[in-house]
C-alpha cells in the first residue's frame, strides 16, 4: 500500500473511531441525566479520565449548551461513514458499532439534522427517550 492509500486509510479509521465515541457520548450523557447526575460536572470530571476524548471535552459542552452548529456538518459525515462501510464490505470485516453509529447518523438526517454538527446526534437519543438533557452554560 502506497502513502496515499495509508493516508486514506487513516481517515478511515479515524472516521470510524469518532463514531463509536460520539455515539459513546450521547448515551452517556442520557445515563447521566436519568440517573440524576449533573452533566456538566459529569462531563469536566470524565473529561479527565479514560473517557476521556474531544467528543467529550469539546462536544459534550456543546451539547449542553444546545450550540448544535456544524464543527463538522452531519451529511458529510455520512458521506465518509458510507466511504467506510464499503471498505469494510470490500475487505469483508465486520465492524457492528461503526454501521449502527451510521444508523443513527442516517435517522438524525431524516429528522432534519444534516446541516448540523455531528454532536446534534443527542437529538436522536432525546427522542428515542422522549426526554432532553438538562442546558447548562459551560
């Protein structure tokens, strides 16, 4: 494989990888909520841990404060995440947290979120729990 498949690789995998963590996310922060706790404390004690990430850290106060304007817009998202699921197929892996992550990334664009920011995905969990997390001003 030459650099340029490396590369696309790499972006692959990290595609991959931001998936299962933003989705990671959104149910922690849905956990968190119905079991009581404050999110926003939640979120700045786990940020220092294992849980740990830039879903965390830079999303999940996002999320808190409702800010679901596009880092990065959800329909491109997608887009790679389609890119991925068919390398996948080529070189016959299975990757089940990638494909029901794009799952919920295909059911956030048919409730209109595919001008939002990936983290807009809480709304899909809010909705499958007919619920929504508490705002906060972090």
């Amino acid at each position: 494989m030459g650099k340029a498949g490396a590369g696309q690789h790499t972006k692959m995998a990290n595609q991959i990888m931001l998936a299962n963590n933003l989705f990671g996310v959104c149910e922690g922060l849905i956990y968190g909520q119905k079991s009581g706790l404050t999110l926003d404390q939640m979120v700045e004690l786990l940020q220092k841990g294992a849980a740990g990430s830039f879903q965390l850290s830079g999303l999940a106060p996002r999320m808190l404060r409702r800010d679901l304007d596009p880092g990065f817009y959800v329909e491109h998202f997608v887009k790679y995440l389609g890119i991925a699921l068919d390398e996948c197929k080529r070189m016959n892996i299975a990757l089940p947290g990638m494909s029901q992550a794009t799952q919920f990334f295909h059911a956030y664009q048919a409730q209109g979120g595919s001008k939002r920011g990936t983290h807009g995905l809480i709304e899909v969990f809010e909705k499958m729990n007919n619920m929504q997390i508490d705002q906060y001003k972090i």
